[in-house]
C-alpha cells in the first residue's frame, strides 16, 4: 500500500477511537495515529517515513552500532538490536509482524491517549498490509503464515481509502443511527 494511504488509514482509526470512546477527542489523535501508520514501512528504502527522516535502512544499523558503543544498558541494547535487525531484515519483515506490534506496546506502557493512538495507527498499517496480494507474516520470523484474505492491492488501496474517508467523516455513526431506527 501507498504511505498516503497508510496515513489515511491511521487517521481513521484514530478517529474511531474518538468517536467509539477509547479515548478523548483530541485533534492530536488522528495526527499521531496518521503519523504511527508510517512507521513500519521503515523497513525500505525510498519510503515516505524513511524519505521524512532522510534515512536509509543501514542508517539504522549504523545508529545501533553507535548507541552499543556509548551504552550498554539493557533498554539501549534492545533498542540497538531492534535498529540493527530494522536494518539488515527484509521488507515486511520484522516491523510488519505482531512482535514488533507487542514491542511498540511494550516500549509506550503505561498508555496515554497519544500511546494509543500510536499503536493503533501502527496496527492499521498491518492490517492494510495483510489485505494486500503480497500480504505479510504476520509471526516472521518464527513462521512464514500469511493471513488468508488477500485482495488485488488496487482494488484493496482503493476501498481502503474509501472507507477510511467514511469512517473519517463519521459514516459509521450515520449507519448506527440508521441501524437504531431500524431503518434497515
Ligand atoms: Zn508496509
């Protein structure tokens, strides 16, 4: 999928969550879930996240190697492990997998909203990664398992964007009302 998508994904998201009450409304929301839904393409060259932050995949390696060498505490040495394996792993990869999902949780708890509206920005770009042809292993690397709903990625790119328009502009709460009214 395309970042712009990625990010249009994320933006709903956050705004679901406002609307559905897991969080406060808050303009920050959707930003800073827009914003997470980038971040697991950081896994390849040329993306919009890693064209953002003028980075290159062995940047990553290279910036590992330099926080191990100043610090060998135990968070700094995962967090240069995590930049090291960012850098040297295949495209939807590691960054594409749950693991690296339960680590951003991991590495944000105790949540705030904006923690939240990370995660769920992170866990939209999974999810419209795992809907495409390509999909992604989901465990990688510890099984090659691929969901099984896969679509045509144009077909999938653009009813993603569709309804995260709607869900953006509340579509979802019109239905609800129209489910309450028993009007279909
Ligand atoms: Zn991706």
């Amino acid at each position: 999928m395309t970042g712009k998508t990625h990010f249009i994904m994320g933006v709903a998201t956050g705004a679901l969550m406002i609307r559905h009450g897991f969080v406060d409304a808050n303009i920050m929301i959707p930003l800073v879930s827009g914003i997470g839904a980038y971040f697991p393409d950081i896994d390849k060259d040329g993306t919009t996240i890693n064209n953002f932050l003028h980075m290159k995949k062995i940047y990553y390696v290279v910036v590992g190697m330099i926080l191990l060498y100043f610090n060998r505490d135990a968070g700094t040495m995962i967090l240069a492990a995590a930049l090291i394996w960012i850098g040297l792993t295949k495209h939807r990869g590691i960054t594409h997998s749950f693991f690296a999902l339960v680590f951003v949780m991991a590495i944000t708890y105790p949540y705030t909203d904006l923690d939240k509206a990370l995660i769920s920005g992170y866990a939209s770009h999974l999810l419209g990664d795992s809907l495409t042809e390509r999909s992604l292993e989901l465990l990688y690397p510890l099984s090659s398992w691929k969901p099984i709903f896969r679509f045509n990625s144009s077909f999938i790119e653009a009813v993603a964007f569709v309804m995260s328009i709607g869900a953006i502009a509340g579509l979802d709460r019109i239905a609800a009302v129209l489910n309450l009214i028993g009007a279909y």
